[in-house]
C-alpha cells in the first residue's frame, strides 16, 4: 500500500502518480492490479475520475477499481 497526494485536477500531477505506480509495481514485481481510494468531496469525484484517465491510470494489464 502506498499513498500519494495530487492537491488539484493537474492532469500533470496524475502522470506523475502514474510513473510512481508503474515504478514500485516494477521494482516489487507486482501485477498491474490497482486501487484508487479518493478521499474527496463529492464534487471533486467527476474531474478526478476524468484526470485519472487522462493520465492513463484507468489501462493497466491487470484489473483498475476506484
């Protein structure tokens, strides 16, 4: 389990995530299974969603459940 902050919609600030998650299943050997928990308000949901996407996080060889 890790954490990681993204403080605005910043499509950029996904894409980094995105290497983060994409480096420690790498270096762990792990499938590319993962998570999202988002501890928002409401309102922030649809452009979080949106972003992940946009960043590619939503496409992985595994399973993706937010």
């Amino acid at each position: 389990m890790r954490y990681h902050a993204v403080s605005d919609g910043n499509v950029e600030a996904f894409v980094t995530l995105r290497h983060r998650i994409e480096q420690c299943e790498k270096d762990a050997g792990l499938d590319e299974n993962r998570v999202f928990y988002l501890a928002l308000p409401p309102q922030a949901f649809p452009q979080t969603i949106e972003a992940l996407g946009r960043a590619g996080l939503n496409d992985s060889a595994g399973w993706t459940r937010i």
